[in-house]
C-alpha cells in the first residue's frame, strides 16, 4: 500500500517526530512510502525507505494529487502549517479535492495522520 507523507516547513519538526513514533508501522513490508523532495529528505534521515517526487513548490502536490487519481497511492498524510501562506497553494487545494473525489484517506493534521495509521495497523 502506498502513502504520501507531506510536511510543510512549520511542520517538519512535527513530521520526523511523528515519523519515528510511528516507525514500527511505517517500516512494514507491505506499505511503501512517497514524499515531496524536502519532506522525502527528512523522512531518509530517520533511516526509513521513501520514494521522493519533487519538492512541493515545484510541482510535488500535483505528482502525488495524479498518483492519488491513478490509483497509486492510497493514503495521504499531509501535515499542512495553516499559519503560512504557499505559493503553490492552488496545487495544494487540489491534493485536497482529488483524495475527495477518490475517496482516499486523507490527514491534514498530526491527530488525523496518528488515527489514520493506527486504524491502519489493524489491517495490515
Ligand atoms: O510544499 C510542500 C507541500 O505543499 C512540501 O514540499 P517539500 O516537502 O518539498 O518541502
């Protein structure tokens, strides 16, 4: 199963801390990681395996958005900072809107992604 794991730079500090609680489900067989370039970097820091896409300005949302409507990936985990502003806002917006209209889990929140994998623990 692959997830996406976005971190916006207020919120990479949150991401890895996240990521190394979490490293236990992360690093199971089954379940592959993509990330956005900067986040991507982050998460190979902490040793664990993940494919990256660009960096989100450059085009990393829309990569993992068409991933998401292709039927790729299957999980988002986005930890969005609502405190800053985004150049690439509207490829943001529409990561949001394809996992909507897929139906696929999506967390913009540390709370969310933490229920999201621990719901996901039980099935795989
Ligand atoms: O901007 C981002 C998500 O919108 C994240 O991109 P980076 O992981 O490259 O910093």
């Amino acid at each position: 199963m692959e997830i996406a794991i976005i971190a916006h730079d207020g919120k990479k500090a949150d991401m890895v801390q996240f990521i190394n609680k979490n490293k236990h489900i992360l690093e199971k067989e089954n379940i592959k990681l993509i990330a956005t370039g900067t986040t991507g970097g982050k998460v190979e820091a902490v040793g664990i395996k993940v494919k990256k896409m660009l960096s989100g300005p450059l085009g990393g949302d829309a990569q993992i958005a068409a991933r998401v409507a292709e039927g790729k990936t299957k999980m988002v985990l986005f930890f969005k900072d609502p405190n800053s502003s985004h150049p690439h806002e509207p490829d943001i917006n529409m990561l949001i809107r394809i996992c909507d209209v897929h139906n696929v889990p999506l967390a913009t929140n540390e709370a969310t992604a933490q229920l999201l994998l621990l719901g996901l623990d039980e099935v795989v």
